[in-house]
C-alpha cells in the first residue's frame, strides 16, 4: 500500500513539473467520489479565455523562474561590477603612487642638477685660478719664495 501511494505522488509531482494533466489509474475510492470544483474551476485570463489552472499555475510558475533568473543575472552582473569597481581602486592607487613617485625622482634629479651645478661652477673657478696661476708663472717665472720653497721641500 506503502509504495503504490508513493508511485502515486511521484506522478503526481512529474504531471506539475512537465505542464501536462496525467491521472493515475482510477481507484475503487475515487469513482465514486465527485471532483471537485473550487481549484479545479476554470481560471479567466486578461483575454477572458478560460485555461485549467495547471495552466495557468505553469505559467506564473514560468513567469517567476523568469523573474528570479532575471534577479539571479542582476546579481551576477553587481558582482562584476563591484570587482571591476575594486580592481579599478587598485589600479588608481598604484597610479597616484606612481605619480608620486615620479614627482619625488624629479625632486631628486632637481636637487642633483643644482648640486651638480654647483660642483661644476666650483670646478670651473678652480680650474680658472689655476689657469691663472699658470699663466703668472709663465710670465714672471718662479719667484725667488718659490724656489726656496722646493728647495726646503
């Protein structure tokens, strides 16, 4: 008895799931019964055609596995976007590090340049005294304090 009303669920279940109307097999208890009318009355629809309601049931069924699967797309679609959201952070942080580190090398290399400049303006004056120095040699010649300083040396 067990098994024959569980065989009668299961096709019960697969008739609502395939939209079709299947009966099981009338049982002694059944033909003598009257079916019932308040759910199984005809349901009107907008157009005023009426449809069973396995039908009509099917169809909303339709309609809200349309509607979560829209809802389901949604929510992929959010979590795409907040990723591609977070990834884009990322990378505008690295680029605001990035020109910062740019702007801290230039100030670097500024500084290098004036330090640069100086050491070259240094270097230059001394090789202008020295240039100078030699020339005075040239045309006076060593000095009477210059010699005795070699010699002493």
């Amino acid at each position: 008895m067990t098994l024959a009303l569980y065989t009668l669920k299961a096709t019960q279940l697969y008739s609502m799931t395939t939209n079709e109307k299947k009966r099981p097999a009338p049982s002694a208890e059944s033909e003598t019964q009257q079916p019932k009318r308040g759910r199984r009355a005809a349901a009107k629809t907008p157009g005023g055609m009426a449809q069973k309601p396995s039908i009509a049931g099917a169809m909303r069924r339709a309609a809200e596995r349309e509607k979560t699967a829209k809802e389901a797309g949604m929510a992929g679609l959010k979590r795409k976007l907040d990723d591609l959201y977070e990834r884009l952070c990322k990378i505008e942080q690295a680029l605001i590090a990035i020109q910062s580190g740019r702007e801290k090398i230039r100030g670097e290399i500024s500084a290098l340049r004036v330090s640069n400049g100086i050491f070259e303006a240094a270097i230059l004056d001394c090789l202008r005294s020295l240039e100078r120095e030699i020339q005075t040699l040239k045309t006076e010649g060593p000095t009477h304090e210059d010699s005795s300083a070699r010699e002493s040396g």
